[in-house]
C-alpha cells in the first residue's frame, strides 16, 4: 500500500436487511447513499448487503454496486479511488441477525477496517453527510458511535434526535451567541451508526442477542450498560422513510426481557437524560 492510502481511514458498511416492501425508494435510497459514502476518499471499502428479500426483483448485482461506488467517487472527484469490495447475502433474518453474524468485530472485512457504518435500508444519508466532519467528531472525542441527526420529516422515536433538537436556547458559556456543534446522547435509535472498529463495535456486537434479532432496548442500553456514547451531528442529517413494526405487543415483550437480562427495567432506563453534554465549536471568524 502507498503512504497515501495508508494514511487515509478504511470503511465497512453493512445494510443489515434490504427488500420489499418499497423496492423501488429503496433501490434509489441505497445508490444515493453510495454516493454519500463515496465522497470521502477511503483507502478502501468493503459493503456488505443483506438481502431478505426471496424475490428475483429484490437481487442485487455486487459488481453493479462496485461500479456505482467507482462512478460516484469520480464525480465527487474523490481520487484516488478506493479499492472497493461489494458482498451481497441472501438469507432470511431480522437486523440484529445480520449485524451479528456479518460485523463480527474478528471477520477479516470488519477488523482490517478503522470504522465501521450500519446502515439501515430505509435510511437516506442526506446531501449535508461530511464524513470529514464525522471521522473529525471520532478523532477528537471518541471512541463512539457517530450519528447524524434527524430530518424533521422522518419517521421516529425519540425526538431528541431530530435536527436542532440538540442546541440550547441561548448557547452554552463564553459562546452564548452560538449554537452547539454537537450533543452527546446516552439513547440513541438504531438508524446510521458509524464507529471505530477496534472499541466501540466489539462493544456493541458484544451485547447483540440472537433471542432479541429485532435488537429492541438495546438503543436504551448504550451508554448505561455498554458504556458506548453517542455523538449527534447537528450538521449532518439523515432521513428515515418507513414505518417499522416496533408498536406490536410482542416488541414490549420482547424489549423487557431484553432489558431484564442486563438488569435494567422499562422505568429504569426511561429516567436517562436525554443529552449528557454539549460540543461546541467556536464560530470561524
């Protein structure tokens, strides 16, 4: 490997789950977030796609997915270009599932990575996505999870992750007249996280439960159990597009016992803050 690549970051991306329904928005959303993911210039990325979709609509080509990576990197001028590695698998499974069996921290795509970003298939990473900015947030203040913030037009559970959620009337200290740059969360949904490989994923995977593949309550579970925070980008957005099947009685079900496991309750972690602290950089000026 040359000095150059060697001094820019790799990145594994996994889709834990893509199919029906919504094929089609689907299809748009994950070439938009190639093109996303491809205007940093990596030294290498390795994309896994977990298709639980049996129809023949629902396949995905890995050298199409190669070559629209090559494509978007030109046209972001990203050079030089990343060596590229698209993996697709077809198998039945919920996130949790794929998350587990396909970013284990010790599978050679996942650790010979810096970072690693789940991304869900009905998540668009919108056309303010920095990965600059995101691996600026990893270096300074993590290890953790990374995650950008909601647009007011998706679909969500907790709302202190919309955008501007996070900025305190008035400002913080010595820079009252200026809005905070981030918020530091202990809860954070499931939607795009991007971590460093060698702390914060071997953590998280850890707690991963093949008895909850749905993976409910382990968002509540992050900071207070898994000692993982997570960085909100006030900058940097996504949009979440479909309703999921989390208000069914067995996901209470499944989420208490979940909880109960880690010994924690539905009331014990509901008493979190919604933020821990506030980054703030100063205004260029």
């Amino acid at each position: 490997m040359d000095p150059e690549s060697a001094a820019r970051p790799s990145l594994f991306v996994l889709v834990p789950g893509w199919g029906a329904p919504h094929l089609a928005e689907k299809t748009a959303i994950l070439a938009k977030n190639i093109a996303r993911i491809a205007s940093y210039p990596w030294s290498s990325v390795s994309v896994r796609v977990c298709v639980y979709d049996s129809a023949p609509e629902a396949r995905l080509d890995p050298s199409e997915i190669r070559a629209a990576f090559a494509a978007a990197a030109a046209a972001a001028s990203a050079a030089p270009a990343p060596n590229v590695i698209a993996e697709v698998f077809y198998e039945s499974g919920a996130p949790g599932d794929f998350v587990r069996r396909f970013a284990a921290p010790d599978d050679p795509a996942v650790c010979d990575a810096d970072y690693a970003l789940l991304l869900l298939d009905d998540v668009e990473l919108q056309p303010d996505t920095d990965f600059a900015e995101m691996l600026r947030y990893q270096r300074e203040f993590g290890p953790a999870i990374v995650s950008p913030t909601l647009t007011y037009d998706s679909l969500h559970v907790f709302p202190h992750m919309l955008q501007g959620a996070a900025n305190p009337a008035g400002g913080i200290g010595a820079y009252a007249s200026r809005s905070c740059s981030a918020a530091v969360t202990p809860v954070c949904e499931f939607f795009a996280y991007f971590m460093d490989t060698a702390v914060t994923l071997r953590r998280y995977h850890a707690f991963l439960d093949p008895e909850n593949p749905w993976m409910w309550g382990m968002d509540l579970l992050l900071y207070r159990r898994m000692g993982i925070k997570t960085i909100l980008l006030s900058g940097v957005t996504m949009r979440h597009y479909f309703k999921g099947s989390g208000a069914a009685p067995e996901t209470f079900a499944a989420r208490r016992a979940y909880l109960a496991k880690h010994g924690e309750t539905e009331e014990s972690v509901a008493q979190q803050a919604p933020f821990l602290y506030y980054i703030v950089y100063p205004d260029a000026d």
